[in-house]
C-alpha cells in the first residue's frame, strides 16, 4: 500500500492510498518528544464504521509524515509549521506543492575521525540517497532496513549503520525503537 499525505487547511493533510479507502480521511501532525511526528487528530468525513477505523494505517500515515514533512518552526503552545520534506538529491515531484532544504542551524558537526581526513567515509550526498530510499521503503515494508540491505546487496547491519548515519546527520527524523520510518 502507497500512501501520500496532502495539505488541506489550517494544519490538516488529507490521507490518500492505494488501494483508497472507503471515506476521505484528514490527520493533524505534530511533533513527539522525541523529534518525530506523529498523528494528533484524525478526521473522517460521514460516519465511520468499524471496518473503515481498521483499514486506517495510523503507522504507515506516521511514517509518510516522517518521509514528507519536515519541522520548520516549532514555538510554544503553537501547532508546528511544516513543510514539505527535502529531497536534497531528486528534484520535485510533479504536483507537489513545493520543498526545502535542511536548515544549516540544525546539522549536526561531524566529530568522526573522517572529519579530519574528507578522502574517509562517504560523503552527504550518499547519507541523502540512503534516506530517500529508506524513507521509501518505510511507507510500504515492516522491514525497511533489510529490504536497502537486499537492495544494494550488503548486509542488514551495514544497511543499519548507513541508516544511523543518515540519522545522525540530520537526514531522517529520529528513530523509535520497533518502528520503521
């Protein structure tokens, strides 16, 4: 199942997939504790049935936010402002209502011993693919981190330290242990 989230009006995103369900659904996205976003409203247009709540995929929506949204600002006792997530090495996709880069406040300095010697360690722009095609495989798989390994043929572990990396360098939304995304 492929999904994408739209923006629709004051904070809301309407939820589309394939296959589509049964009713139009609307979420609000806001900001955990620990940095990623996660559903905080759900809004489905009629009356909802017990069948529609169970097709609802709350973890596949969490991690299209993850993918396709990124914090801009965040004030106090005010809904976050979010835009439309980088994708730093692919241009726009058609429709898609616009994008941006990864603040510079918000990276991390590199403290690795390749710091010191760039011709060690590969370089952002990897980390960046990685993401990308992480973050896809985390709206359709359970098991994101080993369909990269199968992928670029190497194993599940170097795919999670690709994923770490990528993490630790700000481009993919913070981790939560037992969650894909």
């Amino acid at each position: 199942m492929r999904g994408r989230l739209l923006p629709v009006a004051d904070g809301w995103y309407e939820w589309r997939q394939e296959p589509p369900l049964a009713q139009s659904v609307r979420v609000r996205v806001g900001v955990a504790d620990g940095g990623r976003l996660v559903l905080t409203g759900l809004h489905i247009d009629g009356s909802p049935s017990a069948d529609l709540l169970r097709a609802i995929p709350v973890g596949r929506i969490e991690a299209a936010a993850n993918a396709q949204l990124a914090v801009v600002h965040e004030a106090v006792d005010t809904p976050p402002v979010l835009n439309p997530r980088a994708r730093p090495v692919a241009p726009p996709v058609a429709g898609d209502t616009g994008w941006e880069m990864v603040e510079p406040a918000l990276a991390v300095a590199r403290t690795s011993p390749a710091a010191a010697n760039p011709s060690r360690g590969r370089p952002d722009v990897f980390y960046r693919e990685v993401a990308d095609v992480y973050l896809d495989f985390a709206q359709d798989s359970p098991r994101p981190a080993c369909d990269l390994a199968d992928r670029h043929g190497v194993p599940v572990s170097t795919a999670h330290r690709w994923v770490k990396e990528a993490r630790r360098r700000g481009f993919l939304p913070p981790g939560r242990p037992g969650k894909s995304g």
